[in-house]
C-alpha cells in the first residue's frame, strides 16, 4: 500500500457526494453512469504505475464491470489492492453543537468479513475535526479517537489492513498554528486509543491532514512551512513503527498537494514511507472531461495527475511539468 512512487486513489464517495458532482457537469447519476465513470478510472492504461490500491464506496465494491467481470478482479488485474470505505458517515456529535462523531460500529465485524469475502484487502474508516476558536472540543476528540481505535482493532482481527484517518478539516480562517495545535492534540490521542485497544501499528496505514492554513485565513503558508510543520508534528506524535503515512488532499488542488508533498519527502530521511491518498485532487481534471463518454481524453487526464503525485512522492515533482502536454 506505501509501495515506492505509488499511492492511493480515493474513489469511495458516497452515492449523494457522486451524484452532486456528476450534476457540477451535467451528468445524470445512476448506478450505470457512477459504475463507467469508476471503471474508466480502474481501466486507465498503466494507472497500476502510480497506484497501489483504491478505496471503494460498497455500491462499487458489489458490481460487475461493464464486460460482467468484478469490479474488484478489474482492480486486481491492474496491480492495484482494492479497499472499502467501512464507515457510514459523520452525524452530530450530542451535546456538541456543530460537531460531528463518525458512526458505522454497529454490525462493523460481520461486515468487515463480507467485505474480506467479496475481496477486500484494506479498509478505511474517517473521523471529521472542524476548527474554530472553541472547535474541536476535547469531547469530539476522544470520541472519535476511540471510534477509530474499535474499527482499527476490528479490522485487523479481520486480516484487513485499516486506513486510520482523523481529518482536521481546512474549512475555516485558522492559521496555520491552530492546525498544528489541533493536529497535534488529535494524533496524540488518536494513538493513545490504538494502543488502548492493541491495535498492531506496523499493520496500519495513517491518512491524515497537512498542518495547512484554513482555506479563508488571510496568510497562506509556503510549502516549505507546510512540509516544516507538518513534519515536526508527525515526528512528534506518530510512532516510527507506523509504515506508512498516505496523506489526504483535504480541499487542495493537485497542484498544491503535490508541492507540499514533495517538499515534505525532500526534507530529509523519516521512519515512514510518505505518499498520498488523494481523491479530489487525482479525480477531477478526469472527470471534467469524462462527461459520460470521453474516457481516452479523462484516461488522460487522470494519468497524468498520477504521475505528478507519483513524482512529489518521491521528491522528484516539478510544477513546470504541469503545463507539459503528455
């Protein structure tokens, strides 16, 4: 899964988050339609390159491929791991006005071994951190850090490598200091509960935030003070036995992502493996274009975003390679 120059792709939107974006370009969101828009992504010629496994939503993970092969053998032929999505989604947190607690626990096990069956290999579970000046409370985040450690320790039990996510979100006007401060206070407690619930850290996979500026905040930080502080968090709060450490794109553009990315690996030698796991920032520029039929041109497009988050992640990206045509 931190294979070198690979990462990995998110495709695990829910029904409701595809069909708004499919209606952002006039596509009619369907079974169908959301099944070939997934499978001209998996099909991209050589996309086995750059990714080593793809994180399905359960429509996705449970249909045949328009040829009626699985969608999972699909994956598979192309060199890539499939995942699962295993939670059901952020609700509000009670007693906690504007915050939110990450459900799906109920019945978690016995779908964690269907999912196996069907030919899963990892999962992944989110927990979602708004900041403010009062947000995150302590409450949110211990709770969600206990959610994570239960799904973490039960997909294991499994035999299914968990992606731990706790996204701290960039919404809002928080500098970049308020990330590290909430960041810090998050993985701190998030590892806290995984050893509480003997969760085996060499078998996980961490997704989480860059220590970034929120997105309305009127000072922007550099990627050097990105990759700075982001680094000296995850150095202080991630144990070395952690493998791997596959960031989110979390609302950045390709672009963006990539150039924090990249200034991260070039930072010098860490105990872990650092890639991504992007979903926006690797899906988008294909999906402008795919509009329901163009899969050569949106193959295309996709590719080439690959190649460039393959490159930041291993500290060979160039930003002028982006106006190159393949």
């Amino acid at each position: 899964m931190v294979a070198p120059g690979k990462g990995i792709l998110a495709v695990d939107e829910s029904t409701k988050t595809c069909t708004k974006r499919f209606a952002e370009h006039g596509i009619e969101s369907t079974e169908t339609s959301r099944r070939d828009y997934r499978e001209m992504m998996f099909r991209a010629p050589g996309i086995g390159e750059y990714v080593s496994g793809a994180i399905l939503y359960d429509e996705t993970i449970r249909q045949d491929a328009a040829d009626g092969s699985r969608i999972v053998d699909v994956l598979k032929e192309a060199g890539i791991l499939p995942g699962i999505k295993v939670d059901t989604g952020a609700k509000p947190l009670v007693g906690a006005a504007g915050e939110t607690i990450t459900e799906g626990l109920d019945g978690l096990r016995s779908r964690l071994a269907a999912y196996r069956e069907i030919g899963a290999r990892f999962t992944k579970w989110r927990a979602v951190l708004r900041v403010s000046d009062e947000m995150p409370s302590r409450y949110c985040i211990e709770t969600n850090a206990h959610a994570l450690g239960r799904y973490a320790a039960l997909a294991q039990e499994a035999g299914l490598v968990p992606i731990v996510e706790p996204e701290v979100l960039m919404d809002g006007a928080h500098d970049i200091e308020r990330c590290r401060e909430i960041t810090s206070e998050v993985l701190r407690t998030t590892f806290e509960e995984l050893s509480a619930q003997r969760v085996m850290l060499e078998g996980i996979v961490l997704k989480p935030n860059m220590v970034i500026a929120g997105s309305d905040c009127s000072r922007q930080a550099t990627s050097d003070e990105i990759a700075e502080m982001t680094l000296a968090t995850l150095r202080e709060f991630v144990p070395a036995n952690v493998p791997g450490i596959a960031f989110l794109s979390g609302g950045q553009t390709g672009e963006e992502a990539c150039t924090n990315l990249n200034a991260m690996v070039r930072a010098g030698e860490l105990p872990w493996e650092l890639t991504y796991s992007f979903g926006r920032a690797l899906q988008y520029p294909g999906l402008e274009i795919w509009g329901g039929s163009h899969s050569a041109d949106a193959q295309a497009a996709l590719l080439h975003r690959a190649r460039m988050s393959s490159q930041a992640r291993s500290g060979g990206y160039v930003s002028a390679e982006e106006r190159i045509a393949d």
